[in-house]
C-alpha cells in the first residue's frame, strides 16, 4: 500500500534529542515512534523510543497471527502493537576499536521481550570481527518467547 509520514526532531540541550516519526497508509494504519536520545561526554549514547504499529496484529496469542489463523504483514520485523526500546551505544568502548551497542525491546502487549548485544571489533583498516547475543524471554504464547529462548553469532568481516 501507498504510505505517507513524515518526521520531526528537537534538539532539547546540547546532549539531547527528541524525535517522533509517523506515517499512514491508505487503509488509515498509522505507525508512530517517538523517542529521546542522550549523549555522554565520552561519547556514548542511551536513546529511549516508544513504537506503535497500527499495521501490527491484535490477536490474543502470537500463533493467531500466521496462517491457517491470521495474516501476517510481509516484511514486518514486530508483529503486534506497542514496543518499547531502550539502547546504549559506544563506539570507543575500553579502546577506540571496539563498538558496542546493548539493545532492550519489550512488547508491552504480551509482556515478552528481546535483550541484545553487539560488539564489532576493527583489526586494521579492512577486517572487523563481530558478534550478535540475543536473549527472548516470555512464554510460547508471546512474541518473542515464541521465537528463540537464546542465540549467539560470530563472524568475520572483510571490506575493501
């Protein structure tokens, strides 16, 4: 379907951002985020968002939302309708070739959640090792503990 959106942002002190998104699609789904972000001396930075996704399910249990059920919206990473999300971010963590990012998402609809890690690791100017932690909990009712109870990813990458 056709969207319209648009977004806006603030700039609340030297260290703070606040922003909202939106957009409405022609059946008068509306997707809204509205969040904040603060940024320490040393660089890092915590943002706080709030998600509604007016395209997301409404059914009582997360299997209802996929076929034989329920329809699923192709290409929809959240599947229901209010998250929240909390991030830290360093780019310099302990030494300036080490990135971190710990990620919180809570479902506020089934209570379940996702807490992930990432670290990116630079060895020289073209290879970067990385790894990905993720932690679901809630039960097999919920979203995310419907998914996975945990998962670890590792790799290498090469840029040239």
């Amino acid at each position: 379907p056709t969207r319209f959106g648009g977004y806006a942002g603030i700039s609340i002190s030297d260290a703070t951002l606040g922003y909202f998104e939106a957009d409405v699609d022609d059946d008068a789904n509306v997707r809204a985020l509205i969040g904040a972000s603060y940024t320490f001396s040393d660089g890092s930075t915590v943002a706080m968002e709030y998600y509604y996704n007016g395209d997301g399910c409404r059914a009582s249990e997360i299997r209802f939302c996929f076929p034989p059920y329920g329809e699923t919206v192709p290409g929809q990473p959240l599947y229901l309708t209010n998250y929240g999300f909390v991030q830290y971010f360093n780019n310099e963590f302990i030494t300036n070739s080490l990135e971190v990012a710990l990620r919180g998402t809570i479902n506020f609809d089934d209570q379940s959640s996702l807490l992930t890690a990432i670290a990116n690791y630079e060895i020289g100017n073209h290879m970067e090792l990385f790894s990905v932690a993720d932690w679901y909990t809630g039960s097999k009712d919920d979203e995310f503990g419907s998914i996975l109870k945990s998962s670890i990813m590792g790799g290498i990458r090469f840029t040239y």
